[in-house]
C-alpha cells in the first residue's frame, strides 16, 4: 500500500499540565476537505498549530507523503508544502496588496541572493500575482491593504499561504465575523482552493461545514470524539450530546 498524503498518529499536546490534544490520530487523502469542529477550548487551533509546525507535539507523530514531520522547524513546513492562513494582525496595512505577498514569497526565498537576479525577482512578481489571482484580489493589487473589506482581508491572508504553493492548506476559521455575503464569497472561495488542494478547516458555521466538507473530524477536551462524513458526523449520538445547549447550534 502506499504512503497516506498525511497521517498523525496519537497525537497529544500539554501546556503545563493541561491536556490541550489527547492521542488524536486520523490519515487523510489528498484533494479534500475536511472540518475540524468542536465547542471553543476543544484544541482545533493547537491541533493546526502542530500540524502547521508553530507548535512541537508533546507526543505523537506526523508523516506527510511519507516523510515523518515530527521534530521539523516551522520554516521547513511551507517549503514542504503545508501553509496555514495567517491571523489578520499579519497583514502589513500600509502596504499595498501585492506587496503584502510578495513579502512573503520573499520570506521563502531566503536562501537565494534574489536581489541580484532579475529572473528570481520576476519570478516572485509572477508568484504573488498567482496568488492575487486565485482569490479573486487581482483588481485591488495596487491598492493599500487597509482598504479591503474585512472578507477580502481574509481572502488576502489566504493569498499569502498560498505563495508557498502548498498541497496542504490549514483555513483556521476562515469565516469569523463575516456576514452571509461575505461567508457565501470565502465558501466559493475555498470550493476553487479544493479543486487541486487539500484542505483542512475549523469552522463553526454549520451549514457552510455540511455543505462544503467531504468529511468532519470532531474535537472534545483534546480528545477526537467522531470521524467521518457529513450524515455519519450529524447521525453521532456523542457530539449530538457535546453540542446541545451551545449557543452557535447544531445542523
Ligand atoms: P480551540 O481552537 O478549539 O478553541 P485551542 O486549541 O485554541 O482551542 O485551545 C485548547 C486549549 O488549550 C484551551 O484551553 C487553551 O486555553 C489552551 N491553550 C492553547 N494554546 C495555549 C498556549 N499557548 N498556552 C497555554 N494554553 C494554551
Ligand atoms: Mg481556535
């Protein structure tokens, strides 16, 4: 049998003493979308934060195309071809949107001397334009980032993991504090992301998850309660009972 695209294998995560993931383990397919939910503190962002490599595990392991992640530098893991969208706070404001990825394409290519190849600095040109392009940023270009909408700051956060041209892209609530219009563009958004990608996304908006997910991974105290596709996750007596009485709702 071959490699699985991604596997994580027990996985646990402490901070002090506090148990944020509990052996949580799961083997994706590539070209995916998969949601993580769970009530707020459930260790979905530390769970992205390991698999993104800003945080080591405590225990546990993560093989990518067949290559074991466990111990690997952050910097390693967009060059490896696992990007996560940045928190809106990274987004310089007073740069204009193609500056802001083209910073980041920049920010990969350390190790070259780019300043003296006119080539390579085109090539970064032609990177953060692909990835203007494909969240739909290209006509707003030139114009200074604090003048986008607060959806199309999202979807400029999501240009800059994309320079790093990832296979696997990690969306941390790419829809909070948006409105439907806003949530119906991010939903499109991310179906053209998944046409060629492999996505993993936390999210709380229901709807959008059953709508838009080929699977959902339920996260509880650390612990991986439920797996599997949108009707097994919803038809889960056990995450029925984690979700009743929560404010955001269920199905
Ligand atoms: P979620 O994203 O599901 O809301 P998190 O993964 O952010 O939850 O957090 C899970 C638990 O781990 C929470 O109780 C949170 O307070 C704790 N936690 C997360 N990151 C840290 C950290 N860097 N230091 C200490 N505790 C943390
Ligand atoms: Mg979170």
């Amino acid at each position: 049998m071959s490699e699985p695209f991604l596997e994580i294998s027990g996985i646990g995560r402490r901070f002090s003493g506090f148990v944020a993931l509990d052996g949580v383990s799961a083997v994706f397919q590539p070209n995916r979308v998969t949601a993580v939910i769970g009530p707020n503190g459930a260790g979905k962002s530390t769970l992205f934060n390991v698999l993104s490599g800003v945080l080591p595990p405590s225990s546990g392991s993560i093989r990518f195309k067949g290559r074991d992640l466990t111990g690997t530098k952050q910097h390693r893991f967009a060059h490896l071809g696992i990007a996560r969208s940045y928190q809106i706070t990274t987004i310089f404001q007073a740069l204009s949107v193609h500056e802001n990825v083209r910073v980041a394409a920049q920010a990969l290519r350390t190790r070259y001397d780019i300043w003296r190849d006119r080539r390579r600095l085109r090539e970064l040109d032609d990177r953060a334009d692909a990835a203007l392009a494909a969240v739909g940023l290209s006509a707003r270009r030139h114009d200074p980032a604090r003048s986008l909408g607060h959806g199309q700051q999202r979807a400029l956060e999501i240009a800059i993991a994309l320079v790093a041209e990832p296979e696997l892209l990690l969306l941390d609530e790419p829809t909070a504090g948006m409105g439907p219009e806003e949530t119906r563009d991010m939903v499109g958004l991310i179906e053209r992301l998944a046409a060629d990608r492999t996505i993993l996304l936390v999210e709380h908006k229901m709807k959008m998850i059953l709508g838009l997910s080929d699977r959902i991974l339920v996260l509880h105290h650390g612990r991986l309660i439920a797996d599997g596709t949108p009707a097994q996750v919803q038809a889960d007596p056990e995450v029925r009972r984690v979700y009743l009485g929560q404010s955001h709702g269920y199905a």
